[in-house]
C-alpha cells in the first residue's frame, strides 16, 4: 500500500471511469474520439480528482505511439528538447504522445516550443489544467488544440467510489470494515465531487477505524471529524475563487438574498474575508448606487465592524449588509454614468474648462474678453441658475440618466421645477 488509494484503484477502461456521462458516456463526443484510435491534440480541462489524468492514461495505453510525461510545474525546456530529439530516432517512429500535466504552469516559451511538432502531428499533445485555458494557456496551443471540460462528480457516482474502496481495503487488510449508517454518503458528498479526495478519506477512515472482534467499525463521528471541511473547493489565485465572488456579487444585484448568503457562507468558510468585503462594499455602490445612497455609509459601517471583531462574529455584520443590499431597490445610473464620462476621456473627447469655472480672476492681456463672469448659484432662486459648466466640445453632452426609482425620480421631479425644463 505505498501508493495512495486512489492511484491503486485508478480505472484501466473507460467503462470503469466515475462520472464525465456528458464526454465519456455511449455516443459521446470524446468517447467516440478515442475508440476512433486517431487522437487530436486535446486539451482537458476542470477540476482536481475528476478523471483528467486517468482518461488520458487510458488514451495512452491504447494508441502504439510512444508515451511521454511530463508535469508542468517542474518541466524544463531542457526536458522538451529531450521529447523533440527522439522524433528523428527509432523510438519516435511512430511519432509521440505527450502527456502534459498542469500545463498551466508552463511559460510561453516552453509552450511554443511544441508548437512546429503538435501542429504537423510528430507530436500529440494530451494536456491536462485545474485553470481556465482561455486564460492560462497561449493561444497558437489552444488553435492547434480541442478543449473537453471534465465536471465535479455528482455524489451519487462518488458514492459507488467509496464504496468500492472499502471494498478494496477490506481485501488489502484482511480484516471486514462496518460503517455506520450514512458514512459512504458524507464522504460522497463532502469531497467536492473529487473522487480522489473521497478515496483518500476512505484510506484514512480504515486506518484510523476502531479495532472490534469482527473487524473494524467506521463511525459517522469519525467521517464528520476526518472530511468535515473536504467539500471546500478554493484556491485564492484560482478560477474557484473568481466564480465564487462573481456569483456573490450576482446574487446581490439580482436581489436573490438566499443565494447571496450561501456564497457569503462559502468565502467566509475558505478564510476569505477580505474578498467579501470588497465585492459587498462595490455592490452597495455599483448595484445599489443612488436607489437608496445612504446604504453606502451603512454597509461601510458593516465592513468595518466585520473586520474589527473578525471571524466568526465577523459573519453576522456581513449578513445583515449583505441581505440588505440583495433587498435594497436597484441603480447603476451613477456606474453607467461614470463609466462614460471615462469612455470619452480615452477617445480624446475634452477641451479647456469654461473661463467661468477656471480657478482664476484675472485675464492675460491677450484675453479677447475679460472677466470671469462666473454667476454664484446661491444667488438665484431655487440656488440654481442656467451657465455652461462642460467643455465646449461636450456641452451637450448627457451621461447622468435618472432611474426610475423612487429617490432618483424625486430628484428628477425636484430639479424640473427649479430649472423649469423636462430631464431625462
């Protein structure tokens, strides 16, 4: 038993690989690919312990081409050189299947190194990545490549995995191994859809079982205290963590506060309480905006108590603002208003501020016209009084549009009667 649970049960056929029905089942897209026998550069994409590596060993074992292997975080361009220099040998007549683990990890340079040898076919590139590969991988490999995306498994499928493996280490030990009601279950479901993760728990429950006559005993006790944060799937620096604060931020502007709070839970439960903070504080003021502007102040009140008290009270101050800003009336007039005064700026839409606004009160004595003739708007009825403020390149120009909610449309009634004059 040197070797994890999970490589020792690795499935050798297709037929035995836990979960990915969408590519791998009767009929399917990549199923059909590899009982063709002529495999493509592919790429495989998705989470950690869902059969990437497994599939493409499969794939390995039945083409004749030779079989290379390398990991992305530690291949060097040195070792790709070694791959390249055996397509003129005898051992590379049959050209050569690369498998890439973790491809990500390679730089641009290492990646299109392969590119004149997967692009002629000398070279078939089976590579495997946990990121995004629209976003980590370079684009001449993707062009030459076909992207499968592997899925999470479904606990119903984990839970035949577990299964099987404690059927594999009563074998291996000799010894009968009783769970407790519900054990096979929570190991399926707390894994996170990682067969592998589940398989390596199986292993750790059986050697930390209590010894009875019979055999061993599996407490569902026990299974709570070796998995109970297993389902956690985040890496800060990853695609996980991008999804989960782009739903959180979502729920909130799609007022759903049950889904907002579920993805609170789950950035408080990884330890990431700044994130929570931010996209909390962003949605208040992007999402929320001028429907209802004092709830900037209250979520920021919110924030800063989250982080003075800190985890676990931390969460009761976030759920309070975070419900209220999923409930709260919605604009984004102030966003979209911003957003294209900055759009014009880029395009070189400007010009010289008007004289009257100018932060002087004297004029040159090249000044066609002197004299500031600023008018104080404190002087005029209403505190308002009709002057040119935009450069005159833009003195038309409209970027704020009141929403229709109750205090936009209050301050839109509010300022037709002072400068007697529909706005829109």
């Amino acid at each position: 038993m040197s070797s994890p649970l999970a490589d020792r049960l690795r499935p050798a056929a297709l037929s035995e690989v836990i979960g990915q029905k969408h590519l791998l089942g009767e009929g399917k897209s990549l199923r059909r690919i590899i009982e063709s026998g002529q495999i493509p550069n592919m790429i495989f994409y998705g989470p950690s312990g869902v059969g990437k590596t497994t599939v493409a060993r499969i794939i390995a074992a039945q083409t004749k081409k030779r079989l290379h292997k390398l990991n992305g975080t530690n291949a060097s361009i040195s070792d790709i050189k070694a791959i390249v220099d055996e397509l003129d040998s005898i051992m590379g007549y049959n050209g050569i299947l690369l498998y890439l683990d973790e491809i990500q990890y390679l730089n641009k340079k290492q990646q299109q190194s392969l590119l004149e040898y997967i692009e002629d076919g000398r070279i078939t590139l089976i590579a495997s990545t946990t990121e995004n590969p629209y976003f980590y991988i370079y684009n001449a490999v993707l062009s030459r490549s076909t992207v499968f995306e592997f899925k999470s498994v479904e606990p119903e499928e984990v839970e035949k995995a577990v299964m099987r493996g404690f059927a594999a280490m009563e074998q291996e030990t000799g010894a009968p191994i009783r769970l407790e009601d519900g054990v096979a279950a929570h190991i399926a479901a707390s894994c996170g859809g990682d067969v592998r993760k589940a398989l390596n728990t199986v292993e750790l429950l059986t050697l930390s079982a209590r010894n009875e006559e019979e055999g061993k005993f599996v407490s569902l006790e026990l299974a709570h205290e070796l998995s109970q944060r297993s389902a956690m799937r985040y890496d800060r620096e990853g695609d996980e963590h991008y999804d989960i604060v782009s739903a959180y931020q979502k729920s909130m502007r799609g007022s759903d506060p049950d889904a907002a709070i579920h993805y609170l839970a789950r950035l408080l439960e990884a330890g990431d309480l700044p994130s929570a903070c931010r996209r909390l504080m962003v949605c208040a003021c992007e999402d929320v905006g001028l429907a209802y502007p004092m709830i900037i102040p209250i979520v920021k009140a919110a924030v800063d108590a989250a982080l003075q008290v800190g985890m676990p009270e931390a969460r009761l101050c976030l759920a309070d603002a975070v419900i209220l800003v999923a409930t709260a009336p919605k604009s984004n007039t102030a966003h979209n208003a911003i957003n294209e005064a900055m759009d014009d700026l880029k395009q070189g839409k400007s010009g010289p501020i008007p004289r009257t606004l100018q932060n002087k009160h004297f004029d040159g004595e090249d000044a066609e016209v002197k004299g500031q003739f600023y008018q104080y708007p404190h002087d005029f009825p209403g505190r308002w009084v009709d002057q040119q403020y935009l450069p005159d390149a833009l003195k038309d120009r409209v970027y704020y549009h009141f929403g229709e909610n109750k205090t936009e449309q209050a301050a839109k009634a509010y300022w037709e009667r002072v400068k007697g004059k529909k706005l829109d």
